[in-house]
C-alpha cells in the first residue's frame, strides 16, 4: 500500500502497474527463497537486474524528443496526463503541455541549481 501511495504522490498515476511489479518479484523472491537460495543473495540479483534494465532503456529504448514529431510528443503527453486528470480535453491539454515546454529555451544539459530531497520529493535549492 506504501508504495503504491508513493507512486501516486510522485507521479500522479501508474498505482496498479506498481503494485503488480511489486508482487510479481515478491513471488519470484519467495520462491528463490523457498529454494535455499539467501535473501541477500536475491536483492543483490534484483539490483544488478535492475542496473541492466536502466541500461537497456537508455541504450536502446530512449529516443532524443527533438528527433520526435509533434505527433509522437504530443502522444506521450497526452498518455501521461489523460488516465485520472483531463479525459475530455486531453488533446487540449497534451499540445499546451507540450507548447509550454517547448517554448522554455534551454542553455545547457546541466542545471544550475542543487537538488534537495525531502523526504521522497525533490526540490530545487
């Protein structure tokens, strides 16, 4: 329940997805378990997993937005916003989403602020 109440304070959606990925490494873990194999030994597993996945993604899966068309971003906008926030005008609300942050010029990859955590939150200092 924790983490599923995380996911949604963090990105707003997505609360089943977790919840389901949770529980099915959970089972995989147990079962691992039940077969002699230490706990230690599983996390330590599920993290260098979890290492090559990060990897993967950004390797194979990740596509530079200005290689997008405007179709494409305003798609992925309007997947992201549509599920619990703006069902009727989610095509209004995808453009203007991806309008405001196109029209934001950016200087350089690298912030010029430091980042904070509290709690599970970023915020810019």
């Amino acid at each position: 329940m924790e983490l599923a109440e995380l996911q949604d304070s963090e990105v707003g959606d997505g609360t089943t997805s977790v919840v389901i990925v949770a529980a099915e490494l959970l089972k995989r873990g147990t079962e691992l378990v039940k077969s002699g194999i230490h706990p230690t030994t599983i996390m330590t597993g599920f993290r260098l997993a979890l290492k090559d996945a990060v990897r993967f993604v950004k390797s194979s899966l990740m596509v530079p937005v200005c290689q997008l068309g405007d179709d494409a971003v305003v798609s992925a906008a309007k997947t992201s916003m549509a599920s619990k926030l703006l069902n009727a005008d989610e095509l209004f609300w995808s453009r203007l989403a991806v309008d405001a942050v196109r029209s934001v010029k950016t200087l350089t990859a690298a912030p010029k602020f430091k980042k904070k955590k509290v709690g599970h939150t970023h915020f810019a200092q």
